[in-house]
C-alpha cells in the first residue's frame, strides 16, 4: 500500500520527484549452473524506490511493460521457456569467449561448435515449425503463433535486431543469435510498409546507400519475350518504401528487391564423439532429440551465417500503383511474362547504380556520369551475360568497353563450343541502340559501320589465312588482337529490326556474394559466386589467365553440349572446363598445351606406362587433357562441328557417337585415339571411320601429349602434322593390301 500511495503521490506531483528504482521479482528468481538469471514474462514484479519517489513517467512506463508482457505471456504458451534455455547457452559462449556478446569478426563461424541440452531441443523444434506450412492450421501453426510470439519478445529484448554481416558473423557459438537472425530475416519477407526500418546489418552486406544520395524518378519499359531477370539500373535503400507505376499493367509483372538469389537454409547435424560433424549429403543423419535433450548428444547447425539468410524480397504488382520494399535494400529487378506489347513502368523513390550496358554506353559516359552514381552495387552488361557486383570493383576501371567485350566475347565462344547457338539480329540484346553497329547476315557477322568498335557479336571466326600462315591455319587467331576484316561487298547496313513481338535472348547471370549455398561457386540462374568481384572485372588478369572459376559455372549452364555429344560418365565436371579453355585459347591466344601443363604430363606417363582404362582412371584435369588434345591439333572449330552434327551416329557404347562425329569433323580416324583412352567403341564405329587415315599413328604417339619445352624464354613445341595424311593408309586400304598379298601367296 505504501509503494501504491508513493505511485499515487508521484502522478498527482506531475513527475516532479525522481527516482533511482529497480524491479524486484513477485516469485523466485531462476538462475543456471553458472548463476545467471534467466529472466521471465514476470507481469506481477514490484517497483522498488531506492533513492525518493519513482517519477510518474517513470512509473506508467513500467504499467506499460508489464501489460505489455502480459499480452505476451498469453500468446508464447511453453515455447518461450523453452527457447529462454538458449539464453542460458548464450550466456555461457559470452563468458567463455567473449565479455561483449559474441560475433564480432565472425568468431566462431569457421569452427565446428557443438551445444547439447534443452536450449538445443527447442532450437531443432523451431527449425521444424520454419520448415512447416502454418496454413495447414492444427498444432502447428499453433507451434508457430507462439514460437513468433517468442522470438519477437526475445528480439525485442536485442533491440529489434541482431547485427549479421562480414566482419560479425553468427554461429552455433552463439546459438540465439543464430536462431533470431534466421527469425528475423523471415520475418522481414512479410513486414508491411508502414513498419518497414533500416536494417543495421544492411551496413555490412550489401551495403549502405549515403543518405544524401539523390532518390530519382526513372521509366523503365519492357518488352514481350524478354525472359529472365531485367535490369533497371535502380537500388533501393534499405528501409525506403519506393513507389511502382504502371500506365497500363499486362500480365505477370514482379519487382524484386535483391539479387543474392541464394537461401541459407540451416543444416542441423549431430556431432560423434570427437565433435566432428555425422554429414552425409546421402544419407542425412537426424540429432536424437532425447539425447540432446539430456546433454548426451551435441548438434551444430553446419551453415552458420555471414550475411541474412534470405536477402531477397519479391511482390507481385497487381494495382497501377504499388508502394513496395526491403528492409536491407537491394538491386530493383523486374520478371515480366504474357504480355503482348511493351509497358512502360514509372519507378520513384531509388538511387542510381552504376549500370554500363555495351552498344549504348561509352567509356566517356561511364567516367564522367555512370561510375559516380552513389548504389553499392553496380552491374555490367553485354548482350549475352550481365555481372552484378560491389561498385568498389568497377568505378575505378577506365576501359570498361574493353572489359565489357571480352566477358561479352567470352559468353559467346562458351555458346558457340556448345552449340547453344548465339543471339541473331533479331535477338541480340534487351537493349536497342538507335543505329546498330554489328548485325547478322546470312548467318555470318557483318560490320554496319566500319569505324565502330567491335562489338559483342565478334566472336570466334575463321583465320585470316591469307595473313596469318599456317600457325593461324591451325589454331585461329585471338579475337582479342586482330580487328575483323571488312567484306566490302557486304552491306554496311542492316534494317533495323523492331523489339516487338520479336523473340530474345536472356543474356547469362552471374551475382557476387559474401556467402552462397554450396561451395566457392555454383552453376544456374544467376550463377553465383563468392567474392569473385575484384578478378572478373580486372581485364588485365582476364587477357593473362581467364577466370577459371567463373568460365567454369558457365561451362556448367552449357550442360554437355546441345545435343548431349560429350555424355561421357564421369564428364560433369570436365566439360564445363573444357569450353573455358577454348575460350582462353581463342580470346587470349593460349596454346591448350599450356592449360593445366601438370595434367598433360601426368597423362603422357600414363600412356607411356600403357596404362588400361585411362579414362575412367583419370582425375579431372586429365580427363580434360583428353578433350584439349583434340581441339589443339584440329582447331575449336572441329568443336564446334561436332556439337553440331544432328547426323545419326552410331551409338552402341560409350564412345560411339563422340568418336564418330569428331572423326567426321576432321576427316581423320579417330579410334585409335580413343582405344589410347580406354573409351569402349562399337564394330558400328570402326566400321563407320575406316575410310579415314587413323590418328593418330604409332609414330605419333611418342609426341601426342608432349609439353612445350622453354629455352631461354624461347618456346619450341612438338608439333605433330595433322594437314596432310594423304600417305597415311585407312584401315579398308590397309585390309586391302593384306587381302591382296594373302590372294598373291596362295
């Protein structure tokens, strides 16, 4: 009564009497081993004057908190004392390793942690309830109200948000962090407008947008046909609601905040005995929630997190007027299906992002406006692929119509190997400059203006054989060093064609990432690679040595060729590298002997050693050593005639129809190229190649996979005679002769 009649006092002086109070609990208080309180939904606890009178302000505001955890008392049920265990384990990771919470500098991210107990059950029963469909209604969607309900007290409690990017990244170390990060990132897949925030840990990834930054108003128009992710050249600030207008809105229309495609789904193992984790990617081994329960078993979660685990938000448009976005910002992207004439789309509210597209930007553009637009992000586009990444790695480039053509280059070769076909005229680009400066006629590329830059559409082509000699004759010349000769009977110009209803081509993705879902890099769309920014967009490094990495998650969207003539087994992870090094080989001039030097040699001493099975007892890189050697004595272009032949061809084992339709594309034998390897061949096969010289001969063999030898910078390579086999005998000539003298002798 007394406490009462202070309160009282206070409210009637209007607050005027302050106080230093503290809260004392109406029951017991509980602690863990380690005496740490864990504290409760306690609405009944009582205001303590230590020092005067509680000012009225004061004294409402704790009326306020306890109502407040009232309400959330009656909306958790046991999960909250359930997950308050998890606290009892943060608790005992901040003594143990750190004094101000944990996560700072990703400690514990790359460390395999283990926790057991009750906190550890409830958080594999929170995992369940994510993964669950709460519309089915019954106990879980129950399970899920109060699990919501708890985690939003708890994240409450951390000030609306765990900090989680590079530099902090979270882990089973900490594991309510962990849980509330993953929380939190759901929960913002679903945060209306009217409480949308700036998230902090959008500061860290993907980045901060500066406040003075200019918010613009731009028209974006779509096209039919176009497929895919279509580029804007707009970032949305983390927090900002922006505003979608659409004149005259036509079939499926989304706008996407975003472009790390990539979820973190959590990845619950247990530990065995020496704490290493009980992974099998075949045969997933589940934590016994009893043991764990009872501190005999420890589990980690095997994805901890350096960024949010979904960075990505979606709406569909479906009024005229749309206000949307995120509360980490992101990349503005837009998908857009059935629609039969262009739309145009008014969009407010975001800042500009450095975005140079090839064929309508030029260096000058991109030094003196493009590089200074304020986004973290920037993207750089030609006709067949686009590159999303941090702005830092592509302000500072001067030549960006350089570094633009060589990716736009690259691209093309990678469809041509695999004959995926390239864009035609009519489906060249998302984009349409007002005078084309490339164009395709009769299936051949023509230069519309001979002043022009080359374009994205120079690619591969026959050698200027009249210039270059024999060395061009056999391996073409790099499409990076030689201009394109001008046919001065060709056209200088092409109609120009109209985008509508007109097919086009969706140019290849590729998004840097601070972390994605499987390895350093993976194949799709995008294709998505980890911190991959800085050596693609140097083209210094590009015009040396390529990006292995990037050229080989291209590789992997090129499948194993159009017509699936490379389905070798053991082959997923080798074709895709062999159209990278025909890309380097003809983008910047090297030789295939001089990719992956260790391979050849290794297959050289195998061959010398005769060894049986080649194929199959070969590692990766040799095996790509059987698909270079080919491509290095009879050109890409054999390459290419082989992902080309829709012929029939044998096909009763393994190697039939490569062997046959190779064989044919460079009118040698190639059986005895393949027994070299052990890739079983048909009677159908040798009887389909007999009429060929065979290739290689036994002289040949010795040299096959030799190296180039270096001699005082100088290079001598054995080079074996693939032009002339007029004098070398077919195996129908060779049974001939035998024929003759056995016919003779009798």
């Amino acid at each position: 009564m007394k406490l009462l009649a202070f309160g009282l006092l206070a409210l009637c002086c209007g607050g005027f009497l302050s106080a230093q109070i503290t809260i004392r609990n109406a029951g017991p208080v509980e602690t863990d081993s380690q005496g740490h309180v864990i504290e409760k939904l306690d609405y009944d606890r009582k205001i303590v004057a230590t020092n005067g009178l509680p000012s009225a302000a004061e004294y409402r505001a704790e009326l306020a908190e306890r109502e407040r955890m009232r309400k959330v008392a009656r909306e958790v049920g046991p999960w909250f004392e359930a997950i308050q265990h998890l606290e009892v384990v943060q608790k005992d990771s901040e003594t143990k390793y750190d004094a101000d919470g944990g996560g700072l500098a990703g400690d514990g991210v790359k460390e395999v942690i283990g926790q057991s107990g009750q906190g550890m059950a409830a958080y594999i029963e929170a995992m369940r309830v994510f993964n669950s469909s709460t519309a089915e209604g019954g106990s879980v969607a129950r399970d899920a109200r109060q699990l919501k309900a708890a985690l939003d007290e708890l994240l409450y409690r951390r000030g609306g948000e765990v900090v989680c990017g590079p530099g902090r990244g979270v882990s089973m170390k900490y594991p309510l962090e962990l849980l509330l990060v993953r929380y939190q990132s759901w929960k913002a897949q679903s945060t209306p407008m009217k409480e949308l925030y700036a998230a902090k840990s959008a500061d860290l990834w993907p980045g901060k947008v500066p406040a003075d930054a200019e918010r613009v108003t731009k028209k974006v128009t779509l096209y039919p046909g176009e497929g895919g992710y279509i580029s804007t050249g707009l970032y949305v600030p983390p927090g900002e609601v922006i505003t979608i207008k659409c004149g005259s809105l036509t079939g499926n229309l989304t706008a996407q905040i975003g472009c790390h495609t990539d979820k973190l789904d959590p990845k619950i193992v247990p530990l065995d005995e020496e704490g290493n984790p009980m992974d099998d990617p075949y045969n997933p081994v589940a934590p016994n929630l009893s043991k764990v329960k009872m501190g005999w078993q420890q589990i980690t979660d095997n994805r901890p997190l350096w960024r949010w685990p979904d960075m990505v938000r979606r709406f569909q448009i479906k009024k005229k007027k749309e206000e949307i976005g995120h509360v980490l910002g992101g990349v503005l992207w837009f998908t857009w299906s059935g629609g039969s004439r262009p739309m145009t789309i008014e969009v407010s509210g975001c800042v500009q992002m450095p975005w140079f597209r090839l064929g309508i930007d030029t260096n000058q553009d991109w030094i003196d406006r493009i590089s200074k637009y304020p986004a973290p992000w920037a993207e750089l586009q030609a006709k067949t692929i686009i590159f999303t990444v941090e702005s830092k790695y592509l302000r500072n480039v001067k030549n960006i119509e350089a570094l633009a053509q060589w990716w736009g280059k690259a691209a093309c070769i990678m469809l041509r190997t695999s004959g995926r076909g390239l864009p035609t005229d009519g489906e060249a680009d998302n984009f349409r400059p007002a005078k084309r400066e490339w164009g395709i006629l009769d299936k051949k590329l023509v230069q519309m203006n001979e002043e022009a830059p080359p374009d994205t559409e120079e690619l591969v082509r026959e050698a200027a054989k009249t210039n270059a000699g024999a060395a061009a004759d056999r391996y073409g010349i790099p499409v990076a060093q030689e201009p394109v000769p001008v046919d001065p009977k060709k056209p200088k110009a092409l109609k120009i064609p109209s985008r509508e209803n007109e097919p086009k081509f969706t140019p290849m993705r590729l998004v840097d990432d601070v972390q994605i879902s499987v390895g350093a890099g993976h194949s799709g769309y995008p294709i998505m690679c980890m911190e991959w920014g800085g050596g693609m967009m140097n083209l210094k490094g590009l015009q040396i040595s390529g990006s292995w990495g990037a050229l080989h998650e291209i590789g992997h969207n090129m499948g194993q060729g159009a017509n699936g003539i490379f389905a070798l087994p053991g082959n997923t992870e080798v074709i895709c590298n062999f159209f990278g090094t025909c890309t380097m080989n003809l983008l910047n001039g090297t030789s295939f002997k001089r990719i992956k030097k260790e391979a050849w040699d290794g297959v050289a001493k195998n061959v010398a050693d005769r060894k049986p099975d080649l194929w199959m007892k070969s590692q990766v890189f040799e095996r790509l050593v059987f698909y270079m050697t080919l491509a290095h004595y009879f050109g890409v272009e054999s390459v290419v005639k082989v992902v080309n032949d829709n012929s029939e061809l044998p096909a009763n084992a393994i190697g039939d129809r490569l062997c046959c339709a190779w064989s044919k594309a460079v009118g040698r034998d190639l059986t005895p190229y393949f027994d070299i390897w052990g890739l079983p061949l048909s009677k159908a096969a040798y009887t389909y190649t007999q009429d060929w010289p065979p290739w290689p001969t036994d002289d040949d063999k010795a040299l096959l996979f030799s190296q180039p030898m270096e001699y005082r910078g100088q290079v001598e390579e054995f080079e074996l005679d693939t032009r002339n086999p007029e004098d070398i005998p077919t195996r129908r000539q060779l049974r001939a002769r035998e024929h003759f003298k056995k016919t003779v002798k009798e």
